[in-house]
C-alpha cells in the first residue's frame, strides 16, 4: 500500500475529539466502511485535499527476525525449524518451550504474538500439535494476523493476501521436511496490498471495534 492513505475509525475519532468538522485526505485512500459510518455520526466531511492527517507513514519493510515457539507437541518440530532457519540468514528468537515435558500452549503463543504485536520481531512461528489452538490464541492479541498453514499454497496465500504475520504448524499433523516448506514459502513471500488492502483495513476496524 506505498504512497496510500487509509482512514479507519480511529481517524475519525481523532478529529471528533480534536473539534474538526472536516477531514482531508489524498486521492486514492482507502476509507473503511466503518470510518464512514463514524464520519456521517459524529458530522465529520470527508474531503480530499491536503494531507490533515497525523501519520502517512508506509508499513514497516520485512525484518530478518522470526520468534518461535512451540508447546511439548511441536518441541522436537520446533528444534529443526530453529536449525534450519539459522542456516537460511535468519536471526531467530527462541521463546520456548524449552523440553517435551507437558506445558500450556497459550504462554508459548502468546509470547511469541506479543514479540511481533510489539515490532521485536517481524514474523513469528508457532508449532503445536494441529496448529489450531496457537493460532486462536496469537488471533487475540492486537495487531497480530496469525494462519495455520498446512501446505505450501495456504502459506504462500497467507502471506499475499491476508498480510499474516504469525505462521502455526501442526507438529502432528505435518511431517517436518514439509513444515520447512511451508516455513520457506511463508517467510519468502511478501503481501502484495492492493485489492486486498480493503479487506485488512475491514479487519483492523473490527478489531479496534471490540478492543475498546
């Protein structure tokens, strides 16, 4: 989305609080339904012109740091990915688990969304037995888009379409030479924007919605 706008709710509401009756905006930005909706509410016009906005700037370029962690499900899957993502230039931070004795999933996966939600990291890998509990947890954490992938395309799809930035794998679900695929294909594509860019701005105002 270089060089494009995008109005959600909280813009709105930052000029409602600010007393202004009008919000400018460059030709070309993607204003969200619910954006529109706060506007016509609190009386905000909509308006392009100069920018009037308190931060353009693009999203982040890709960092070459991967947080992973795993659950005692996907400790010994987990163990290769590290190894195999050191090979690959990858710097790697490693949350745990630490061994096979039995743990709790949601304090792997929630570390490891709050080292992305907070920018420590650029992505993250979580592995559990299926995939799918991590994936809840790391999905309540703001900001954070996390996808079970169980193949290369799901993974490739993730990533260009649904600007994932979390990656969960089924340890028991998956064998491991096509976890490093999947890992490979994820962490190699980048989101293409675009006509999908309407499509996330919807999530964030959903989320922003119930996170008040």
């Amino acid at each position: 989305m270089s060089g494009r706008v995008l109005i959600n709710e909280t813009r709105i509401m930052d000029a409602v609080r600010a007393g202004r009756k009008t919000l400018s905006f460059p030709e070309g930005s993607i204003i969200t339904p619910l954006a529109r909706d706060a506007a016509r509410q609190h009386g905000i016009s909509l308006e392009t012109g100069p920018v009037e906005l308190g931060h353009t700037a693009p999203l982040p370029s890709s960092s070459r740091i991967v947080c992973i962690g795993s659950d005692h499900g996907g400790f010994d899957v987990k163990k290769v990915i590290v190894t195999f993502l050191s090979g690959k230039d990858w710097t790697v931070v490693d949350v745990g688990t630490d061994s096979a004795k039995a743990c709790d999933y949601p304090d792997f996966a929630y570390a490891v969304a709050r080292m992305v939600s907070d920018g420590r990291a650029g992505t993250g890998i979580m592995i559990d037995g299926t995939g799918i509990a991590s994936s809840i947890v790391c999905n309540k954490v703001p900001g954070i888009h996390a996808a079970c992938a169980y193949n290369e395309f799901t993974a490739w799809s993730a990533r260009a379409h649904n600007n994932a930035n979390i990656l969960t794998l089924g340890s028991r679900s998956l064998g491991v030479e096509v976890c490093k695929r999947i890992v490979t294909t994820f962490l190699e594509t980048a989101y293409e924007g675009g006509r999908h860019e309407l499509r996330i701005a919807k999530i964030r105002d959903i989320e922003i919605k119930f996170g008040r």
